[in-house]
C-alpha cells in the first residue's frame, strides 16, 4: 500500500496559470506563481470579485478527535472532489498546516490517501512563507517594544504588565517560560516572558480576519502590548510598530491557490489552531471562493464544540458569513476510543464500545442543529477494519437520532468515492433550511459568555473561574472590551477542560485558569485546564521519520 506521500509524489499536477484560468477564470496577470503548482491571487482580482453572487457555503467539522484519527480534512478534500465528481463547480478552502504538529504528532496536514492537496511537501513544510512573515511580524513588535523600554520607555510602560510574547512556528516546550535581557544594561532589562506557537498568535488571527489591507493596519494598531504604571493600555500603535508589521505581511494576506490530487482548485490561506486560537482559514479566502464557485467547501479545527462554535461566533460573527450546510465527520475506531476501547484494539469489532461513544457524536450533532441551527450530514471516513455490524450500529442509531448519515470512501478512491455524501450535502445546501445562530449576543458579559458556551455546548454545569482571570475579565470590562466575542482554549479530545474525560462527560466544570486580550483580533482568550499555548513534542516526534533523500525527494511526511 502506498504512503500519502508516495501517492502524493506520484499524481499528474496541472500547471498553476492553466489551473485558474481554465477552471477559475482567473487571468495569468492575476496570479502570483511560486513554482509551477502553487500561487498567489492578486488582490486587484480579489477586488474585481465584489459584485458577484456567492455561492453555497458548506462547514466540515468533526467529533472530538482521538488518537485514532478523525479524517476532517481527508473528508473535506474529498467532498470538494466529490462535488466536482458530479458535474458541480466547486472550491475548497482549507488552512496551512503548521511545522508545529508536522513535526511533532501529525506528520503532515494536507489530507491523506486520494484525497490530498498538493504539492503536499510544499503545503506541509515552508509552502509561500506566510507562517514566516506572521512570525517576524509577531517578533518585530516584540523587538519594538523592549527596544522602547531600552531608550529611555517615554510611554511610561510598566515591565512587570508586558503582554505580549514572541511566538515560533516549532513545538518546543523549553520556551513556554524564559527570562529576557540577561547579561547586564546594554540588553535591556531582565524580566519574564515566554513564547507560543506561531498558530496562537494574534497576528495569525488578525491575517485570518482582516477583510483588506487597511482592515488588516487597523487591527495591528490596536494589539495591546502592554500596560503603563497607572495601567493605561500600550498599542502597537503608540510604538509606531504597525506600519512594519503590515509591510511584512502584504504578500502573506494574499490567498494560496493549489490543487487536489484530482486537478481541482484548492485554496489554502491562514491556520490559526482551534484549540488555542480560532480555528479557521482566513476571511479573504473564504470569501474569495464563494465568488468563485457554486459550493465552496471549509473545514474548522478539531471537532464542532471548537472549531465549528469559534467558525460561528467569530469568523461568521464578524464577517457575516453564513454556512448553509454542516458535516460531522466521525470514524467508527474514533466513536469506539470514546466508547473506552483500548488504541491497540480499534481494529476489533466492539459493539459495546461503538454504542456508549456514540454519545459524543450525538452531543456534537445536538450541538450543531440545536444550537448553531445548521442542517447536518454525519460522514463516516470508512476504514478497512470496520465491521457490516459496526456500520449497521452507526446508521442505525443515527436514524434513531434523525440525522443522515453516509459511508464515504474517499481516502481509497477519491471523489468517487464520496458521491452519496456530495449529492447529500447539495440537497441539505439548497434547501434553505440552514438558521445559523450564535451561542450568545454581543452584550452579554463577558463571564456569561463563557458560561453560555461551556453550558450549552460542553455540557458542563457550570464554570470554575480563577481569581486572577476573573480579576482581569472584571479589567477588561472596565476597559470597553466587554462586547468582544471569546475564543475558548482547551483541550480538543474532550468536551470538558480534562483531556481524559472521553464521549459526552456530564456534570464537569469548565476550568478557567487565564485571560488575554487580542484587541486587535478582536475577541478575549479563556485559557482553560492544562492547554499549552505553546505545544510540546512527543517522545517520538514525527520528526523522527521525515528526511531527504540523495536525490532530494522529501520522505517521511504522511
């Protein structure tokens, strides 16, 4: 059997210039080549794009995700396929991997099996360079700011109230918390800091929701950096950082054209993590598909208490973006984990486990037609172990549910092999019948706000707020910030803030340990249980396995 990559490695790709112009009308003077297969959209013809009907808007997320895999972006290539398959025009848009789990658990982002994007090296490791410009956009304004403070500080910041951290696009737990400006006056002066990952920055939520360049140095003016002596807020703006910043990141805010493995177009643009950030591929880029295509196909991070609950109460909230269908993508080895099935045993029938984890797939579906308002698909991405019994198990309690429900082969055989859930999601898409709707209203409390999400979607009771986060939501309030909308960090693998608690855990409380603004991003990160901004490697990376031959083909991503 081959390798994502071997099969990667061996498909027939189509120019990038033919590429946009046949399929997307796209003229060669309008696209940016970075090679042959891969391209920036120029924002001239982004432009051009504003005075044509949108087309149908189609979410892909997924049950909580195990160590046994979920598929969520395999099944969103392969819906994306799929469409095209049965004669529609359709674009799917996805976010860039980050080197963080490429080289730490994942190995690689970019689908899998026959149903990629591609050149999947290229996706998966440096692609057009935007996580790097994030990243040295990020550090400028870090390097401004203690160099402010350096030259005599004329903005009266208070060192011990920095806010702002340096990020790196690497899992490397050792900077999670450092001491800066060691060895004496010349390097400024000692204090505390700490690095995230290049996905938790708030530049990278920025670049995600910024609707042009201008949005995009607005919303860099307003990041607060800092606070003065009498706890007065410091700006990018009051550094004079966010022209630099902006200039770093003009190439970044285009949007990345590829293809699949199928020769239809792909845009890959932006890759905020939904577990610490928001989850979702950038605004831009959605937007510029749905003028280019009749279905446009996205995904949101990890399952749809996160990455579909932030794709919602965010990126739709701010930019008016409606879904008109939902898939739950679910595997049966994923339902039986959630079931209390052993990793080593998912290849085994185990009916008892499939039945107790359906509970998780049931709460996300709740959560999805309940409290989003959105009609849904549940996608099963097959796998070769799974059982007539165990498939049998699934639709049925599915019909039980009053959900439909579809087997797609995607991985094995491509487009073709997702055209029951391609013709499924057109019929749920043109209904009419998606309501979408927010977990809570603008002018809540902040407090409430999580509160409503941990009740209403994580099933919890209640939510259990540290005093010097409570302390600094009750600042934030006091500062204006009380409309903003939050952004949930936790752990994906359960509905609770405990990475332990499997299938639909009741009667939990969610643990709320930090808060932190992202003023220019606009909306207030909960931090809660033991969730790392900065993620740390496993004991045996993927890294581990990734490598180059002599004659410099890239091995080991999958």
């Amino acid at each position: 059997m081959l390798t994502d990559i071997e099969i990667a490695q061996q498909a027939k790709l189509t120019r990038i210039g033919k590429l946009a112009a046949e399929r997307l009308g796209i003229p060669e003077d309008q696209i940016e080549p970075y090679g042959h297969y891969k391209a920036k959209l120029s924002s001239d013809f982004i432009a051009r794009l504003s005075d044509k009907p949108d087309g149908k808007l189609v979410l892909v997320t997924a049950i909580s995700p195990t160590p046994a895999g979920e598929g969520k972006t395999t099944t969103t290539v392969g819906l994306g396929d799929a469409l095209n398959h049965i004669g529609k025009n359709a674009v799917i848009c996805l976010r860039e991997p980050s080197l963080g789990p490429v080289f730490g658990m994942k190995g690689g982002a970019a689908g899998g099996g026959y149903a990629q994007v591609v050149p999947m090296e290229d996706i998966n490791l440096h692609f057009t360079g935007d996580f790097n410009a994030i990243q040295l956009a990020n550090n400028l304004l870090a390097a401004m700011l203690d160099n402010h403070i350096h030259h005599g500080n004329a903005l009266g910041i208070d060192v011990r109230r920095i806010t702002w951290r340096r990020v790196l696009d690497v899992n490397d737990r050792a900077l999670r918390s450092l001491v800066v400006s060691l060895g004496g006056p010349g390097n400024g002066y000692p204090r505390e800091d700490g690095f995230d990952i290049v996905v938790a920055s708030e530049v990278m939520a920025i670049l995600c929701l910024a609707e042009s360049m201008t949005d995009l140095k607005q919303r860099l003016s307003k990041i607060v950096v800092a606070y003065t002596r009498d706890k007065q807020p410091v700006r990018a703006a009051d550094l004079n950082a966010h022209g630099a910043m902006a200039v770093l990141l003009k190439d970044a805010m285009k949007p990345n054209l590829v293809q699949t493995l199928e020769n239809n177009p792909a845009i890959v643009h932006g890759g905020p993590f939904a577990n610490i950030a928001h989850g979702c591929n950038s605004v831009i880029a959605t937007r510029t598909a749905l003028k280019l295509a009749d279905y446009v196909v996205t995904e949101a991070g990890f399952g749809a208490d996160l990455g579909a609950e932030k794709f919602i109460d965010i990126k739709c909230r701010k930019s008016g973006l409606r879904p008109d269908a939902c898939v739950i993508v679910a595997t049966i080895r994923a339902l039986k984990y959630h079931g209390g099935a052993e990793r080593t045993a998912l290849n085994a029938e185990n009916l008892v486990a499939l039945d107790k984890g359906f509970a998780n797939l049931a709460r996300h579906v709740r959560n999805v037609r309940e409290v989003y308002r959105l009609p849904c698909v549940v996608s099963i991405n097959h796998f070769t172990h799974d059982t007539d019994a165990e498939v049998k198990l699934l639709q049925d309690k599915c019909a039980a549910l009053g959900v439909s429900v579809v087997v797609a082969r995607h991985w094995a055989q491509g487009g073709a092999g997702a055209e029951e859930l391609a013709r499924t999601v057109v019929e749920i898409a043109d209904s009419g019948r998606a309501d979408m709707q927010f977990v809570y209203e603008d002018d809540l409390p902040l407090p409430s706000k999580i509160e409503a999400i941990a009740k209403r979607v994580y099933g919890a009771v209640g939510v259990k707020i540290d005093s010097k986060a409570q302390a600094r939501l009750n600042e934030l309030e006091r500062e204006g910030y009380g409309h903003l909308p939050v952004c949930i960090a936790k752990t994906q693998y359960s509905f609770s803030s405990d990475a332990d608690l499997r299938g639909a855990p009741a009667g939990h409380s969610l643990a709320v340990r930090e808060i932190r603004l992202s003023a220019g991003a606009e909306f207030v990160v909960a931090i809660c249980g033991a969730i790392m901004t900065m993620p740390g490697l496993p004991k045996v990376p993927a890294a581990d396995r990734i490598d180059l031959d002599d004659d410099g083909k890239v091995l080991g991503l999958f």
